[in-house]
C-alpha cells in the first residue's frame, strides 16, 4: 500500500486493470475458461520459473546496465515524487530532461538508460511502454543535443571510441612480448580485431568457440549483445598480423586443448601463471595496454578493434554485408555507419568535392 492510507500502489493498480481488460476480453473469457484453479496455478508457477530461469542466462555485464539504468530511474522517480511503474510520454520526457540538466549525462549514456528502463518495465513488471512515448523521449534528447552543438557547448562523455588502425595494429602485434601474457594479449588483440568483437564478446569466447579450419579459423561468436554470429577468419598474409596463427601461439602455450569448454582468453599472472578467465573490462584493459607498451599515441579502448576492423574492411571496399556480418549488425543497420570511420579526408574516396569540378 502507499503512504496514504487506503490507497493502491502502481503495482495493484496495474494488475487491477490487466483483470479489468481481461474480463472484458470475451476471447481472454473464455481461454481463462478452460483451466481450472490447480492448472491456472501451476502455469502461473510455470511462468515464474521460466523467467528466473531466462534471467539466469543473460551476460553479468548486460544485467549490471539494466540494475545501473533502472537505480537511476527510481532516483528520477522518487526526486520527482512519481510512481515507479508510472511510464508515460511525460515521465519519460521527464527521466530524459532530467538526466541532461540534474545528471548531466552523455546523450549515449540518457540513450542507454532509457532503453534500459523499457526493458525492465516490460521484464520485471509487466509494464508495456508505448513505442510512440519512447520515441517522444527520444526525440527530446535529440533536440537537447542539436541545442547544444548550436551554442557550442562542449561535447559530453567520452565519445566514440577511437579506431585502431591497420598501422597500429602491426605495432602492438609486434611490441607483445614472448611471454605467456604477451602471447595471449597478440592473440586476443587480433582475434577480437578479426572478428569486430566488443569487449565482452572476446571475453565471452570459449575455447571450443574457436574452431580450426583448413583456411583459418571459424569463431562462434555466441556471447553478445545482439545476434550471435560466425565469423570465418582467413589466414593473415602478414604473420605479425595474422590472426590465425596469434591464436594458434596462444592456445598452444596455455595448453587450451586440454579445456575445449574454458574461457578461451584467461587471466595469466605476473609470475607467468595461467589463472581463470577474464571479465569484459579485463579484455578492454587488454587492449588498452598493449596500445600504451606500443606507444600508440591514440587512446585505444576494447571497443577499438570492433570500429578498426569495420573502417579498414570498408577502406578496402567491403560490401556493407560482408562487413555487417562481421559486426552483428542486421543489413542495411544504420547503426553501423557509427563504426565506418573516415581513414583519410583528402582521399578521392571519401572526399566529396574531389574530383566534382570545382
């Protein structure tokens, strides 16, 4: 009950009204009909499990977003005094205005919390936000965004992550040194490269995930955000490159054969040890590392190597398709234009005053 006296929280309130539409839904009448009290019962026990059992499987770094989006939505909720479960076009609207003006978060991050709120309205309690208000909220932010590049105002959070280049690529390759978490940090660098994986998806990798095939290798990239995918990685025509051969050094010399069904990159010690298998963040700081020991001057996070390999395949003329399918992304997503970096602004290719007549 609420604080006041007598009156019905949002959560009795909601389910009142789904009773309130079933009743007068003579299809839902009469499919409600045909089970008695001991079945209705045991579906309803049937449905509780089968959504902790579906929880259980999501990726731990996917479940800490949407704990992370939904603690900030019950602090909007509680600092506006709003019912939790109140997801209309205004308190949407409202969540948006109020983590760019009382947060002063990045418009990626609003974005992220907003599509993380819907998710656990419509998992954990069985709240349908109308598309029409999510795209309302979404438009407000677009709007505070445009707002801001008119006044100059400086950009917020840290931007898309910079691009590892073809360059700097050989260069990590070939500042890793021979030691067991040298080899192993080749090897993920240019698998994860190979592959377009985000950080997480590397760490998500199993051993057996990474098949041998007479022209390279087929990864199973199983563990993502989106739709899982495999990638058929061709030997590399550079050895210090070659993403194939990387994996091949690293699984040998982890004796990763031995446990087709363990983490495909691990922990390694300072003593050179081989511990158990990395975090998301581990295989990023990976990646960030090795660009350091290379004294590659740009900042190189795990996202890195996903827009790398994406902007290299599209310098070299890659179908949209092919590098889609890398990616993850569906066909024609305009979400990959967001990885398809410019490699060089005075190219004919990539120019489009040259070659115009001007």
């Amino acid at each position: 009950m609420d604080a006041q006296a007598g009156a019905p929280s949002m959560r009795e309130e909601t389910a009142a009204a789904a009773a309130v539409d079933r009743a007068g839904d003579p299809d839902r009448q009469a499919a409600a009909a045909v089970f008695d009290p001991e079945t209705t019962a045991r579906l309803a026990a049937l449905d509780a499990a089968s959504d902790e059992h579906a929880a259980a499987q999501r990726p731990a770094n996917t479940v800490r977003s949407y704990a992370a989006d939904w603690k900030a939505w019950t602090r909007y909720a509680a600092a506006r005094q709003l019912p939790e479960l109140a997801a209309t076009r205004g308190t949407l609207r409202g969540f948006v205005a109020w983590l760019w003006h009382d947060v002063g978060a990045a418009p990626s991050t609003i974005d992220r919390r907003l599509a993380g709120v819907v998710v656990t309205l419509r998992r954990e309690h069985r709240v349908l936000v109308n598309a029409d208000d999510t795209a309302a909220a979404r438009e407000l932010l677009k709007d505070y965004v445009t707002k801001a590049a008119k006044a100059k105002e400086a950009p917020r959070g840290r931007g898309q992550a910079e691009a590892l280049t073809l360059a700097d690529l050989r260069r990590i390759s070939a500042a890793c040194p021979d030691t067991l978490a040298g080899i192993r940090d080749r090897a993920l660098v240019l698998v994860s490269f190979a592959v377009a994986a985000r950080r997480s998806e590397a760490a998500g990798l199993l051993v057996l995930d990474v098949a041998d095939d007479p022209r390279g290798l087929v990864v199973d990239v199983r563990v993502t955000k989106t739709r899982p995918r495999q990638v058929a990685v061709p030997y590399g025509s550079d050895p210090l490159t070659c993403p194939v051969r990387a994996w091949q050094a690293w699984k040998a010399a982890a004796a990763l054969d031995a446990e087709p069904e363990s983490a495909a990159f691990r922990r390694v010690d300072r003593h050179g040890r081989l511990l158990g298998e990395l975090s998301g963040e581990a295989a990023g700081a990976v990646v960030t590392r090795a660009a350091e020991r290379a004294k590659v001057t740009l900042h190189l996070t795990g996202h890195s190597v996903r827009a790398g390999l994406a902007t290299a395949a599209r310098a070299a003329g890659k179908d949209r398709k092919a590098i889609a399918d890398t990616t993850g992304h569906a066909h024609g997503s305009p979400v990959l234009d967001q990885y398809l970096r410019t490699v060089d602004r005075w190219s004919p290719d990539e120019n489009a005053l040259i070659g115009i007549g001007l």
